[in-house]
C-alpha cells in the first residue's frame, strides 16, 4: 500500500475559543501527508449520512490520522485538497494491528459557494 501512497495537502484549523464573549476561530496549519485516495464504491456511498449521499465521496488510506469535525471540541474537518478540488474528513478509523497500521478515513467534495 505504501508504493501508492502520494504527498497530498491537507489545511487542518485548530479549535476555536470565546475571548471576551466573542467567537475567535482557530488558526488553520497547511500539512502534507502521504496518503491514498481511491473513489467509494456504490454500496459504501449507501452507508454516508443521507444528506452526503449526492456528493462526491472518496476514501483514503493515510499512516497519520485525519481529523472530522468534533463539535465537542470545536474542532474542524481537516479539509484535503486534491485534483484541484477541496474535500471535507467526515470519519477516520484507526487500523492498528500491527500488519499494516494504517488510518482509513472517508471524505466528501466542498462545494464551491
């Protein structure tokens, strides 16, 4: 897996915080990761939240983690930027038995507005 793997952007913004009642967002930092990122199968595009369905979805094979947005932490989606296009984390999950470790996270296209 590791022979596919390519350096890709990857803008991650720290949370957010209140300073004197008023909102002040994170600061975003640009990384590169090497990962792999392959389109969704129909059956796993049937298993994204209903409102994600009509989007542009891929998955990626990464050896760092990538974040989702935590509304417990205000933390925001790392956000991908790839063929040109940004792309939002929706869900990482850790494979980590010692074969292969490895992060597997899905991730949806930002419409431009």
């Amino acid at each position: 897996m590791s022979s596919f793997k390519k350096p890709i952007t990857v803008t991650r913004t720290a949370p957010g915080s209140y300073v004197n009642g008023y909102w002040q967002p994170g600061e975003p930092t640009v990384m590169t990761i090497r990962m792999s990122i392959q389109p969704l199968r129909v059956d796993e595009m049937d298993a994204l939240p209903e409102g994600q369905r009509s989007s542009r979805a891929v998955k990626i094979y990464s050896e760092a983690e990538l974040l989702p947005t935590d509304q417990a932490t205000s933390q925001e989606a790392d956000v991908i930027t790839w063929l040109g296009k940004s792309w939002e984390v929706i869900g990482c999950a850790p494979y980590q038995m010692g074969v292969i470790p490895h992060y597997k996270a899905y991730a949806v296209e930002v419409k431009a507005n």
